[in-house]
C-alpha cells in the first residue's frame, strides 16, 4: 500500500466513524432516551482521558508543559468551552430534535461560514467559487429544511436552529485553535479541549446523574461513539495528515454525511426524499469547490 492509499483509507474510515456516530448518537438519544448534555459529558470526559492517555504513554508523561505559557492555557480553555464543547453539544441538540443525517448535513454548511468569515476579517469580497459555494449552501439549506414545499419547514425549527449553531461552532473549532496545534501535538490539544468541555458542562449534567434506559444496546452505543466515533476516528484523520495533502482530506471527509444518511436509512429508517437528497448534493459540493481553491 502505497503511502497516498494510506492516506486516502485513513481520513475515509476516520470520516465513516464520525457518521457512524451520529446515528449511534440519535439511538441513544431518541430509542433509549438519552439527554444530549449526558452524551455529551461523558463522550468528552472518557474520550478526552483515553487521548490523553495514549498521548502520555508516548511522549513519556509530557502533557501538563501546555500549560505552562499563559496564552496557551487562554487559548486551550477557550477552545475547550467554545469550540470542543459547543460544537459536541449543538451536533447532538440537532439530533435529538430532528436526526443524524440532517444534522450532518447542516454541519456542513460551515466552510462557507469559514468564508465569509476571511471575507470579513480581511476586508474582501468573495471570489467567484465562493459566491458559487454560498448560492449552492443557501440552496441546499433550503431545499433540505423544505422538502421542496417553501411555504413551510419540513424539520423542527430546534433541529434547524441546532443545525445551523452547529456549523458556525464547527467553523469556530476549526479557525480558533490554529495557533495551538502550531505549537503543540494535536491529540494533546484535542485531549485537552475535550476534557475541559466535559468538565465545564458536568455541572450542567452530572456524569452520574444518568436518565434514559441503559441496557447491553445502550452499553455498545456509547462505547462504539465513544471508542470508534472519537478516539479512532480523530486518531485515522490526523494521521492522515501525514500522507496526503489537507485539501485532499477535507475532500474525502465529506465522507461522514453520506455515511450518516447511508446509516440513518439502513439502520433507523429513516426517511430521505428526493429534495433531501437534492439539498445535500448542494451542501456538500460546496466542499469540493472549496478545496479546489489555492
């Protein structure tokens, strides 16, 4: 296997977990009645402490020197509680109030957010592709929150509102920690950051405070979002990193909403219509176009 072929299967099963998670996250949430903040709490504390772990065995302990410099402890807890933590929870908020595949898709729209953001940080107007990209994300959204029929929505307006603070918390977790994983290894920084958010939101939902219905099902979800759709799936996609380009990565993650949309049918039954399908091609193209750009 060649290294680019490594590189290509790595980010693929590191986006495929990430789907899979998401419709591990709606069973638990809307079959076993599962709170999105008790999720939440627990997917970032275990997962948080197993990278975290992992990184101490290799780098022999090495993983409190980050907090030694003053920007970086400001920089880490800030990426912790507005970056790892929101975008966790509004991801799960969208599927608890509509589902895994929408909520994906919606989560999508953020690097056209990631846009217009550098279009207003540095005082210019967006290039032709990206206007292409805004039009084709403005017309997905529509059409998946529509069906096709404007005169009403076809989602919750929860699951929209979850959805769409979902990818401005991803553009968020993607633009803010730059300065850190310039300076330090990434799954230290992503260990840190989700074990911070976890902590900051424990007090909102006590890890042992649990409601719903926990069974062996119950059990295996939880382990498969917390194992497979975290700790693997972040570990295949930065080491990815090391053999194909980022432009290339981001592309094939693309793979994770048609894997949640895939699932979502498959094993949830869920219903996904013409316009939905129709909607997301708009959403996601806008990846591709993206990545076309120098």
């Amino acid at each position: 296997m060649t290294d680019r072929t490594k590189g290509y299967c790595l980010v693929a099963l590191g986006a495929i977990f990430w789907g899979a998670s998401g419709v591990a996250g709606q069973y638990l949430l809307h079959d076993k009645q599962f709170s999105a903040e008790w999720l939440v709490v627990v997917r970032l504390l275990c997962s948080g402490l197993i990278l975290l772990s992992i990184d101490s065995v290799t780098h022999f302990g090495d993983i409190f020197t980050i907090w030694q410099n003053r920007l970086d402890r400001h920089q880490l807890l800030l990426f912790g509680v507005a970056g790892m933590l929101s975008v966790q929870y509004t991801y799960y908020a969208a599927i608890q109030h509509g589902n895994a595949a929408t909520a994906t898709i919606l989560q999508y729209l953020m690097p056209v957010i990631i846009v217009g953001y550098i279009a207003i940080r540095y005082k210019r107007c967006p290039q032709f592709l990206e206007i292409i990209s805004i039009f084709l994300a403005m017309l997905g959204t529509l059409l998946l929150v529509t069906k096709g029929d404007f005169r009403s929505l076809a989602i919750s307006p929860l699951a929209l509102f979850w959805g769409i603070t979902s990818a401005f918390s991803a553009a968020f977790y993607t633009i803010q920690p730059k300065g850190l994983l310039s300076r330090w290894r990434s799954p230290l920084v992503i260990g840190w950051g989700m074990l911070i958010g976890g902590v900051a939101m424990s007090p909102i939902a006590p890890p042992w405070k649990f409601v719903g219905q926990f069974d062996l099902g119950a059990g295996l979800g939880l382990a498969f979002v917390i194992i497979f759709g975290t700790v693997i799936a972040f570990w295949a996609y930065l080491e990815s990193i090391k053999y194909i380009l980022p432009t290339e990565t981001s592309t094939i993650a693309s793979l994770e909403p048609f894997s949640a949309v895939f699932l979502s049918i498959i094993l949830l039954n869920i219903p996904f219509g013409f316009m939905d399908y129709i909607g997301g091609l708009c959403i996601l193209s806008t990846v591709f176009i993206l990545a076309k750009k120098k």
